[in-house]
C-alpha cells in the first residue's frame, strides 16, 4: 500500500515528498520517477545537497491542471 489514499486531503501528506513518495503518489516506478525528475519534467523539485525533494503542493497543483485540460480536450 502507498503513501496516501484515493482522494485523501493534500494536508495527509508531508508538505515536501521524497522521489519515492513522488513514485507513489503518480502511481509511476521509482526510477520513472528520478527521471522525469532529472529531465525537468516535475515541477517543485528542490535539491538540498544530494537529497530530492518535491513540493506537495506545487505538485498536486501541476497534476490537478493536467487533469483539467485533459477533461478540456475531452469535451470539445
């Protein structure tokens, strides 16, 4: 079991994520993950000497905004 529930409140989860809380939370592989990272693709991402880690908040908002313009798309 991961991280978090279907449709649990962002507050249940910490305020900064690990890759592996990231992985999670996607539902993608941990080395998807580190990749995607590595390319830029994730937004929020802070390196702190050789730790990782990704805002909450500026990550579900990203995913959020995904969701948003597919649901778009899909009605036109």
């Amino acid at each position: 079991m991961g991280t978090h529930s279907e449709g649990a409140p962002a507050v249940a989860l910490p305020s900064m994520l690990t890759v592996e809380e990231v992985a999670d939370l996607m539902r993608i592989d941990r080395k998807t993950a580190y990749t995607a990272i590595a390319c830029g693709e994730v937004p929020g991402v802070r390196r702190i000497g050789r730790c990782i880690r990704v805002s909450r908040d500026v990550l579900l908002r990203w995913l959020e905004q995904g969701e948003a313009k597919f649901a778009a798309r899909g009605r036109q």
